[in-house]
C-alpha cells in the first residue's frame, strides 16, 4: 500500500518536473510561447510556472498573457507561495520569496477524463 | 432577500477596504510593520495585501516574512491574480498584473468565532 502511495507519487512529481517552467530574465513573451507550446504541442492539460525573487511578478503577466490572450480556456488553478533558504559565494545565507502557479487546460481535462 | 444579501456584501467590502494594505516601492519591512500593527492594534483576523507590477513580488516577501518570522500563527488564505488596464498620461492604455493575498489569523478565528 505505501510502496504503491509511493510510486504514484513519485510519478506525479516525475510529471511536475516535465511540465514546470522555470521563470528568469527574459522578456515574458517568450515565457509565454513557452507554456502555450506546452499546453499545445506537448500534449500537457497541466503546466507549471515557477519563479522565485524579483521574478515572480514575471510569473504572474505570463500566467495572465496566455488567459487573456492565447488560451481563454487556461483556468488557474491555484497559487503557491513560499520560502526558499540561498547561500550566496561568499557564504552569507539570504531568504526568497518563489511562487507557483498552477495552469490547467479545462478543456483536455473535461475531454480526457478517462485517460 | 436580494437587498439583506446586498447589504452583507457591502459590509464585506467596507471591512475589507479597511484591512487592505497597497504595497507601494518603499522597503517589504514597512509593510510588514503595517501588516503585524493591522493585526495585533486593530484586531482584524483578516488583512489583504494588493500590488500590481514589480511590486507584486514585494507583497509575497511581505507575506512571507510576517509568516515566517512575526506572526508563526498566520495563514495565507487565498491568493488572487489578475489584470488591471492603465492609461497612462499620454492617453497610452497598457496592462498590468495585479496579485491580492489573504491574510488570516488562524488563533484569532477560532477564539472569536461568536464574536
């Protein structure tokens, strides 16, 4: 029973990792082909953008640029905030900020429910 | 019925006006400040923190900090994005990200639950 909680859990995660994108420096257009290329090409019903310091509001026009614009059928399913613990070169450890914003396609999730 | 449940509505939008704090470009410690003193002075359980472009990822440090380091029986309720249209001076319209986060106080909720 937990070995087999276990490997669907780890399947899950295998599939977070496949449809994560990690938000940097770019402009957020091309963040934002990115996750449409996800949803559209790579067959994903499920994509996850993830960024952390002064990028999360990058995060936050990707995620509301392919709503408002490329995909109206993106609903966005929940919004994740936390802390992460970085040490620096030098040695001096800082906290950061990361959010994770989940996309669904609400339109896959209701035609492939049996998938 | 139409008008007690218009009435509720604008009472909860009248509180939540008051518990609303803007985050603006001055340093995420001032707002935590202005977030614990919203807490402990004034009572509230609730208090929602708004922010739209670059300021967005300062009202996540914000939360984050009054969560991790003041007030350990904080949660974080909800979180909201969306997209506001500006106009700009020169007659310009644009869009902006906006990002709304509920702040609850888990200890104060379940105390005062008749109240």
């Amino acid at each position: 029973m937990t070995e087999k909680a276990d490997k669907i859990k780890k399947t899950e995660e295998k599939i977070k990792d496949e449809n994560t994108i990690f938000i940097g420096n770019k402009p957020s257009m091309q963040y934002v082909i990115a996750v449409v290329t996800q949803f559209n090409s790579n067959g994903c019903n499920k994509v996850f953008l993830k960024a952390r310091g002064r990028t999360i509001s990058r995060a936050v026009d990707t995620a509301e640029i392919v709503k408002n614009r490329f995909m109206k059928n993106i609903i966005i399913k929940d919004i994740q905030i936390g802390t992460e613990n970085l040490t620096n070169e030098e040695g001096r450890k800082s906290n950061v900020s990361t959010i994770e914003i989940s996309l669904l396609n609400n339109n896959k999730s209701n035609s492939t429910k049996n998938k």
